[in-house]
C-alpha cells in the first residue's frame, strides 16, 4: 500500500494500472476511518483490482471555520487499518494540491435541481457546493470505474448521482448500507468528540427513524415528522429537522400512498456535535 500526496504521482500510478486493463474502484473519505468507511473499502475490493482511497478534510464543504479545525486528523492510524484492507493506494493530498491557487475560484456550476435546497442544504449553505467541487475534483483525478459512497450521507449521495449523470461522468456509484454501532447509533468520525452520555443517549434516533418507519402507515407524515422531533428533543439534544421526502427528488412526502421510494432523514445536534442519519422507510 503507497500513501500518495500529488496529483502527478498518482496519475503516473494509475495510468499504469489502466494500461494493464485493471478496473479502479474509488472511495473519497475524510479521514477519521472507522467501520463504516471500511464497509465501502470492503465492498471496492471485492468489485475491483485496484483501490484508491482518498483522505482529504475539504475545506469548501465547512461552513464553519471551527469545524473544520476541530475535523480529526489521524493519517497514521487511518493508513494503518487501510494495510488491512488489501487497498493499494492512499490519496492524502494538500489542500494547495486539491485547489492549486490559479483554480482556486473556479467554481464547478451545476444546477442540482432543488435537490439541495432542503435538510442539509437548509442548514448548510454552500455545503453541497463544496462537496460537488471536491469529488469531480477528485473524479478528474482518479478517473474511477466506480465510485463508492454510504446511505448516511443520504442527501450527499443523490447529489454525487445526479452530477455523474448531468455532466455524463462514466463512472458508476455504488452506495453502500449505514454501519452502526451497537446500540444503533450511526457510525460517524464525529462520533468521537461526543460525550460518553451522549453518545449513549443517542440511541435514540435510529429508534426514533425506526419508529417512523414502522407506524409509516399508522399516521401522516406530518405527524411522523411532528412525533419524531419530540422523540429526540431530550437533555442535551437539539433536533434541526426530521423530514421524510422522496427518496429520488428528495421533495417531502405529504402522502405515502403517492410514492413509491420514502426516506426518513433527521439531523439533530448532541452538545455542539451534529448528528445525521436516515432510513429507508418504503422501496
Ligand atoms: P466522510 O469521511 O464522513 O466524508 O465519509 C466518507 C464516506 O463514508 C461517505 O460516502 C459516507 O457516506 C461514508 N460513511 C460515513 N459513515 C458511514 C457509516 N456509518 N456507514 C456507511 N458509510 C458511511
């Protein structure tokens, strides 16, 4: 396994594989490794002879100048479960490297149709757009046969799905399922920074999504929404949004019985730490 920094050298490396007729898979990471991304490196090595993953704290997806200094950093204990992975390549770059200064205000335009306007792009704004810049970024880099990505960033992944086919990317997404820990909560680098009580606690949303998905047709999805915020909004917690939407426009769901695809997304803040998850409540 080679740890990489430039854009030139991985290139040099990955031509040659290409040459040899070897498929790229590509899993784009911030780092903070857990089991959740060793899921989707899993899943890359099963479907591919070559594996790149890249760690790289995207400046542009912050809103906050805070969070992105608090992000974790921990290359040396992330490369070290990667050599378990069978991965050959690690992308750690700079940011200059990422955004060299002439490109820096090149702003990728697309038009995500609406599909993030809503949940996180309510709450973030100019989330999505920075999260769009990096990956073709790196897309133009790696050049991957397929790209592989987690359902917890729900929202995330419809947007990466819809820039591959508008700008008629040839690379396939595979998204892969939410890896928990124990007691239910979502495995997350943030997860870390939480406090030991809180962490406990947070069981309580992937019960509340539970919830939601078995008394889907018990009540409205405005009462869904309704009880599910009270569900989480317990000491310590502040819930931004519940919000159970389409699962391919990403509109919100007024009736179930008018769609075929349903997601149940929620976003709440535990201490100064923001949660997301999400579950699939109707497919
Ligand atoms: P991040 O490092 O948080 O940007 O995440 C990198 C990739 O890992 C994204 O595609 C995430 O959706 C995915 N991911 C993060 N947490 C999980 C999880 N608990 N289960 C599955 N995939 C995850």
């Amino acid at each position: 396994m080679k740890i990489i920094k430039t854009v030139l050298q991985l290139q040099k490396v990955l031509s040659k594989e290409r040459a040899l007729g070897k498929s790229i898979g590509f899993t784009p990471t911030m780092g903070a490794l857990h089991k959740g991304h060793y899921s989707l490196v899993t899943r890359m090595m099963q479907e591919n002879e070559i594996g790149v993953v890249s760690i790289f704290v995207n400046p542009t997806q912050f809103g906050e100048a805070s969070d992105l200094k608090k992000y974790p950093r921990t290359l040396k204990a992330d490369a070290a479960l990667l050599s378990k992975s069978g991965v050959q390549y690690i992308f750690a770059p700079s940011v200059e490297e990422v955004y060299p200064k002439k490109g820096k205000k090149k702003k990728l335009k697309l038009d995500l149709k609406g599909l993030d306007s809503k949940m996180e792009g309510e709450f973030r704004p100019g989330h999505f757009a920075g999260v769009c810049q990096v990956v073709k970024r790196l897309l133009d880099i790696v050049e991957p046969d397929a790209l592989y990505m987690g359902q917890k960033d729900f929202q995330q992944f419809s947007i990466i799905n819809h820039m591959l086919r508008t700008l008629k990317i040839p690379t396939k997404l595979v998204v892969c399922d939410i890896i928990r820990e124990p007691h239910g909560l979502a495995m997350s680098s943030r997860n870390e920074r939480l406090t030991k009580d809180h962490r406990k606690r947070a069981a309580v949303i992937y019960k509340m999504l539970q919830w939601i998905k078995r008394n889907k047709n018990k009540y409205s999805p405005a009462v869904l929404k309704k009880r599910g915020m009270e569900k989480i909004t317990i000491p310590g917690f502040r819930p931004e949004y519940v919000a159970i939407v389409n699962g391919d426009r990403l509109t919100s769901v007024r009736k179930m019985d008018s769609h075929d695809y349903v997601v149940a997304c929620v976003a709440v803040w535990a201490g100064d730490i923001r949660l997301i998850d999400n579950i699939i409540i109707k497919k």
